[in-house]
C-alpha cells in the first residue's frame, strides 16, 4: 500500500507544489522563499523519516505569513490524503526533544477531530525576518487540514531558535510514531469503527 500524497496550491499570494510520503527515509527537497520555514520543514522531515518535496513562493515582500501558512495547509492536507481511511495506524504520538536550553513535548491523535493546543512561549518575536508568531499559524493549519488533534508542550527554554527547533523535531517523531502500522491493529482504531 502506498502512503503517498500531492497537492498544489495556487492562489494570488502563494504558489506551492508537495509530495509526501509517509513511509520515506528522510529525504527533503525543499526550495521555499522562507528560509527559517525551510530549515524547519527539513529537521521535521528528517526525524519523522518521510520523504518530502516541497516547492513554495509567496508574497513575501508583504511578509512570510502567507507562504507558512499555506505550507501547512498543503502539508496536512496531503497527510491526510496519504493516510486514506487509517487502517492499521497507531494513531497516537508522542515526543520529548531536547535542544541546548530547550525543551518540547509534542503529542497527537489522527482522530479526525482537528484541535490544537500550544502551551509555552517563545520568547523573541524575530528571528531574522521571519516573525516567531507564524509557528502557531503554521501548526493550527496543519493539524485542522490533517484533522488530528496537535499538542504542542513548550517546558522551558531561552533560545527562541532552540525553542522551535525542538518543537519541529518532535512533531516529526510524534508523527512519525502515529502513522506507523501496527500488526497488532486489526482495521481502523476506533471503537466507532471510523476514523475518515
């Protein structure tokens, strides 16, 4: 079965072609017109192991919102596409990483049900250009278009960097753990019989 999904995105403010594959290694391709997004996006793919390719450009002489808002858009969209009816999945995730100072924990649930919660704070609005406030923006549009519930644990950190570097690395794990298929899993997770 392949877990694999494209999307694009084509509006007056953003432009954006991705392919995901949930049963990947690692590999990123990433070419997008917000640096700090570009970084994070690879960290995530590297430690989830999937495989994404991503091309995005945005109206970024504006600022950055639109374009990492609609990456995440495009991203759980194509998750949720690639993870079809969840049949086999562990559904639940959860990931402490540490970076430097910083410390996340970020859990989830491919309920169907889209919420999410972020607990913490980071403590600098810029980094460079990109205004620290779009990694809220960025993790509410993902988890609403892949329709999981997203909790995301800020414990403690200085480093604003630092900070949202670990929350990328444990969302890739916690997702990573959520998506896998388990033997043991005998159709869809849910005593409702559904999760699509």
């Amino acid at each position: 079965m392949s877990r694999t999904a494209g999307r694009k995105r084509d509006t007056k403010e953003t432009q954006i072609e991705l392919e995901l594959n949930l049963d990947g290694s690692g590999e990123a391709v990433l070419l997008t017109d917000v640096p700090f997004m570009t970084h994070m996006l690879d960290l995530f793919t590297r430690h989830g192991l999937f495989d994404l390719k991503l091309t995005a450009r945005g109206d970024t002489e504006i600022d950055d919102h639109h374009t990492t808002e609609d990456i995440g858009i495009v991203l759980g969209s194509a998750l949720q596409e690639a993870l079809g009816d969840k049949r086999g999945i562990r559904r639940y995730g959860s990931a402490f990483v540490p970076m430097d100072d910083a410390l996340a924990h970020v859990v989830i649930d491919l309920s169907n049900r889209p919420h999410f919660e972020l607990k913490g704070t980071i403590p600098h609005q810029k980094l460079g250009t990109f205004d620290t406030e779009l990694i809220e923006e960025f993790l509410w549009k993902l988890a609403l278009e892949a329709r999981m519930n997203l909790h995301v644990n800020v414990h403690y950190g200085t480093n604003a960097h630092h900070i949202i570097e670990a929350v990328f690395k444990a969302l890739g794990r916690a997702l990573d753990e959520a998506v896998q298929l388990d033997p043991r899993v005998k159709g869809i997770p849910s005593t409702k019989g559904s999760l699509s």
